[in-house]
C-alpha cells in the first residue's frame, strides 16, 4: 500500500468527523442564517456527559445512546429557546457574537464541572483492528464512515421528502412567505437546531471514542469551519463533501509539506476557494434585487 | 439650551467635536490622564497602559466592522503581525521605537491585503470566517518561521530608544501609548467625518447602492482594511513592548472575540464606543476577579486552579447580558444619558 493511498484514506475518515461537523454547521444556517460558533463546545459538552454516564453505567452500550440522544436534544432545545430565540431580528452579527460567547461559557463550564485533561473513553467500542485492502483500520473509524453516509442520505431524504424537510427549505428560500404559508418558522429553528445538536453531539463521542475526552474536542468545531465553507454554508451535503475533502487536504499536506502545515491547509484552501468561488463549491448564489 | 440636532452649516455637521466647550473637557482629561503615573501608584498606570493599547486597536477594528460595515474575527492575526514585527526590529536591530512602531503598523497594513482581496467578494459570515483563517494562518507561520520569530518558544523584546534616550521604566512606554491613542482618535475622526468615512458607511448600509453613487468599492474596501490593520499592527507592538516577553499563545482566537466584544459593548462605528468597550473589557476579567473574591468566598471555598473557568463564566455571561439588553453599547447609552441630563428636567430616560 503506497504512502499516498494510505494518506488518503486516513484523510477520508479524519474528514468524515469534520463533515458530521460541518452538516451541523450547514443545517443552522440554512435554516436561520447564524453559525453556530459553539459547535464544537456542544460536542464537548455531550461527549462528556456521556463519558460520565458510561463510567457509572459500565460502558452500556443502548444507554450510552440514549444518553447522547438525549442530551443532546435537551442541549440543542435549551440553547435555541433561551438564548438564540430573544435574538431573532437583531444584526446576524449580534447573534455569532452570541454564540461565541456561548462557546466559552460552555467551555469554561466543562473545565469547572469536570476538568481539563484528557480521558481514556470508557467503552470504546471498535477497539478492534481489521484490514481491509492492506489498510489497517480501528472499527470504531468503520463506524465512523458508516455513520458519516448514514447522516448524510438521511438528512437528504429529510430534507427532500418530509413536511418538516420541505419547510425548512422553504424557510431558507423566504422567511417570510413561509410564516405567510402558516408555517411556523420559529419550531423549524428548533428543530434545525435539535437536530444539529445530535449530529454534532454524535460527532463528539464519535471522536471521543477513536482518540480520548478531552477539552480538544472543542477545536475540532474550529477545524471544520472551512468544510463547512468549502462545501457552501447553505448546503447541508456540500458540507459533508467539503469535510471529507478537507480531512483528505489536510492529511496529504501533514504527510508531503510537514505536520505543522497540517493545521492550517484546510484554511488555506478556503481562502483560495472563497477568491473565485464566493459562495462555496456547492452553496447558492444570491441574487440581489436593488 | 442647547441641542444635538440643530445644524445651521455644514462646517458645524462636520466638526471634530460637536461643542467648543468640549475640547476643555477632553483636554482636562487627557492633563490627567498624563498626571496619573506621576501621582497614581504604578499599578494603575500599569493598568490604565493595558487599556491605552486596547482602545487603540479597537479604534482600529471598529473602522472595519463599525464603520465599513466588513466583519472581521481575524484582528489577533494584525495583532500578532505587529508584535512580532516590534520584537524583530527592537531586539535584532536595535530600531529606535518611533520607526518600529510605524514599520509595525505599515507590514501589517500590507498583509491585510491578503484578507482584503477576498472581502471584494465576500459578506458577512464567509468573510467572518475567511478573516478567521487569515489569522489561523498567520499565528502557524510564525510557529514554523523559526530562525525569524523563535518558533512556539516565543520572543523577548528589548525597550530599545525612544529618538536616541533610553526606554526603561513601564512609564515611558504609557506615555508613548498614550501619546498614540490621542494621534489615533484624531487620525479616525478626521477620517470618519470626511469622504472617506462617508464612504465607508455607505458601503456598509448598502453597497450596492454605494457603488451606483460613484464610490470606488475596491479602493474603499481594501483602504477601510488597510487603516485598520495599520492601527491594530501599533496596537500589537505597544502590547510586544509592554509585556516584553511574546508568545503565539497570547494572539489565539479568544483575542479576536475580545477585540469583537469590545466594540459591540462600547457601540459599533464610533470611536467612543470602541474606547469605552476597550475600557470594560480590558477591566472585566479583574472585576470577576474581584466579584469573585468577595461575593463567592463567603459562600462556598473555590479551589485557586478553577478561577480561569469562573471567570471565563463571568466573561460569557457579561457579553450575552450586553448584547440581550444593550444592543445598540455603550456610546449610544452615554449619548441617551447626555441628552437626558442637558434637556433635565424635560427629558424622558429612554432614547
């Protein structure tokens, strides 16, 4: 198995997390045009959660779904109506301040609640090793993808096929219409965000189980920033798209440049992309009327 | 009695400062503000020097995102530009501090074109995050440029000399900031009342609109980016100077969200709101310190390693309270507060 091949496909799988990620970026926006800069703290904050529960639980594999199914929807709910919700109308600008400021409550609780080192995930399904192809893979990574393609054909068929679904393309298309239609747009941002909060909460413990828990889990939100970008912000499978590129982007440059261009070449990408395509390789243009 | 609003010239809409009796005002303030380290115990000049340097680089991110209306998260990666550019050309060069601070400010005027050129094209949150890469970028750069900036391990600053004399108290250094934060208020309220700032808010309300008005997008956007990276490179090398020790951990992106934070809770588009925010959230950590001293001591024994996340908590929930209750920031509170007392007792207390 060749250096690239092997760069490649660990790029792949690196790139389906920042595409989980990126989905839950692209879902919120789509919907309500904010981004959700506390992301990554909410994948945090499940991840932890669900580490405690699985220490008091031996590692239960049915509760530990239910948990991080449950926290968070209660996180995704809580977030939106509290905080977000009283926002709605003040300057797109006003709303991002909100959540960065979110990102570090979130943060700074998690370090006081529980700490800041990094633990060893309790269960850690997928210990296991199979190869495949000459590729050696964890099958916690195999998960990983799996769920990665699951999300996303689910979320298409969502959005495509559902009453829900169709709303909430209508409520990016038009705000306004919509509520016009009878629709209420309000439980559509609640649902766009409970369901961002699952995805991005999946993500976490998907992450916390491959590597560790840990306050790093937070910087992932950072990282895939520029999938979300790449793929456009209003496209929720570009996003899933742009990540896995990305992840690849980042893994061959850590490989062939040196590890510390690794951190930055998503970024760097972004910025070349963004200078001929303003709107992402897949987001929708805006035409504005004068 | 006087009023805010009657305007008989255009010489009186313009002016830098709406009455004369203003200027006696501000000038009694800036007296004091040069008498403090000769009266005041060091620490507060200390502290007072912390803010000096933030208001300017507020001033500086303000015209950007206050006045032109271009979102930047990016402003840590100007910052770091510029203390980075300080700390070379005083300890490798020996530079006198004048040349260093204006070299500062012009190399990382030039980088801004590197952000610049995308927001051309770009709005709102694809330009947030574009100006967020910028300053990731920037701060792996200096990481890996190690023969030039000391890599992760960081750089010393020699206080070099200021026209020949040697610096070497912290007091030297206030009073340069000191005299850079009034050259920066008058350099951007010159520039807000004139064309320029007429353009740049222009741009920001609709600019579209602006471009069928005649005003020059490209020029204006790349200009708008290049004064405030100009100013926010000075603010970096006060900074370098100041602390005397700089490290790629003090530029991260919660430093961009401060300098945000700042002009949100001062009041964007103004060169007061950019100094009052510089003001609260230059003190605010060491409030919550203070808060957290006296009020949760008594109730509850904290242990010393969790006052990080507590202020950090602190922190969050003062900036969401702000922005809940008090969108428009502080310069529009200040002005609501003028107006109530000079029309008192006629007046109401809201705006």
């Amino acid at each position: 198995m060749s250096y690239f091949w092997t760069l490649l496909i660990y790029g792949v799988l690196v790139g389906a997390l920042y595409g989980l990620v990126a989905i839950a970026f692209a879902l919120i926006y789509k919907v309500s045009r904010v981004i959700n800069f506390a992301q990554g703290e909410m994948m945090m904050l499940v991840a932890y959660i669900a580490y405690s529960i699985a220490l008091v639980t031996d590692g239960n594999l049915y509760i530990q779904i239910a948990t991080i199914i449950a926290a968070s929807v209660v996180i995704g709910a809580i977030i939106e109506r509290v905080i977000v919700r009283p926002m709605l109308g003040r300057s797109t600008f006003s709303i991002v301040m909100l959540t960065i400021a979110l990102a570090v409550f979130v943060r700074a609780f998690v370090g006081l609640f529980w700490d800041t080192d990094s633990h060893r995930y309790p269960i850690a399904v997928g210990g296991e090793m199979v190869s495949i192809f000459g590729v050696t893979f964890l099958v916690s990574q195999l998960v990983l993808l799996a769920i990665f393609f699951a999300t996303c054909i689910g979320l298409w068929a969502f959005l495509k096929y559902t009453i829900a679904g169709i709303a909430m393309r209508a409520t990016a298309s038009d705000p306004a219409v919509t509520m016009l239609m009878g629709i209420s747009v309000k439980r559509l941002y609640s649902i766009a965000w409970v369901i961002s909060a699952v995805i991005s909460g999946m993500a976490g413990v998907l992450y916390a189980n491959i590597y560790h828990v840990g306050p790093s889990i937070g910087s992932i939100g950072t990282r895939a920033f520029p999938a979300a970008i790449l793929g456009g912000l209003d496209s929720v499978l570009g996003a899933g798209i742009g990540g896995i590129i990305i992840g690849v982007v980042e893994n061959l440059a850590g490989g062939y440049i040196g590890s510390g261009y690794k951190e930055i070449a998503g970024f760097v990408v972004v910025l070349i992309v963004l200078m001929f395509r303003p709107y992402g390789l897949f987001g929708e243009r805006q035409i504005e009327r004068v | 009695m006087r009023t805010r609003t009657f305007k008989q010239t255009y010489g009186e809409l313009t002016r830098l400062l709406p009455y004369s009796s203003s200027w006696t005002w501000y000038v009694a303030l800036l007296a004091a503000l040069i008498a403090l380290p000769l009266v005041g115990p060091t620490y507060v000049s200390t502290f007072v020097l912390l803010i000096l340097s933030a208001a300017v680089g507020a001033i500086g991110l303000n015209i950007v995102t206050g006045s032109a209306g271009l979102i930047s998260l990016g402003h840590a990666g100007f910052l770091a530009i510029g203390a980075y550019t300080t700390a070379i050309l005083t300890t490798d060069y020996g530079f006198d501090l004048i040349p260093t601070l204006v070299i500062a400010g012009l190399v990382s005027a030039a980088s801004s074109l590197l952000v610049g050129i995308p927001s051309l094209r770009l709005k709102g949150l694809y330009l947030a995050i574009t100006t967020l890469a910028f300053s990731i970028i920037v701060t792996q750069l200096i990481v890996e440029a190690e023969w030039l900036t000391g890599g992760s391990i960081g750089k010393a600053v020699t206080r070099t000399t200021v026209f020949g004399y040697p610096v070497r108290s912290t007091i030297s250094i206030y009073y340069i900031a000191l005299g850079v934060l009034v050259l920066t208020i008058f350099g951007a309220l010159n520039l807000l009342r004139s064309r320029v700032g007429r353009a740049w808010m222009a741009i920001r309300d609709y600019d579209t609109a602006a471009r069928m008005m005649g005003i020059n997008l490209v020029q204006y956007k790349l200009f708008a980016f290049a004064v405030s990276a100009f100013l926010t490179g000075v603010a970096g090398g006060l900074s370098a100077l100041y602390v005397r020790y700089i490290n790629i951990d003090g530029f991260t992106l919660i430093v961009s969200v401060e300098a945000v934070a700042m002009i949100l809770v001062g009041g964007l588009g103004s060169v007061r709101g950019a100094i009052l925010g510089a003001i609260i959230i230059t003190i605010l950590p060491d409030v919550s310190r203070w808060l957290m001293n006296t009020m949760f001591r008594s109730v509850f024994v904290l242990p010393a390693a969790n006052s990080q996340e507590i202020k950090g908590i602190i922190y969050a929930v003062m900036i969401i309270l702000f922005l809940r209750y008090e969108p428009d920031g502080l310069a529009a509170r200040w002005a609501v507060i003028k107006r109530f007392w000079s029309e008192w007792p006629l007046g109401k207390a809201r705006g």
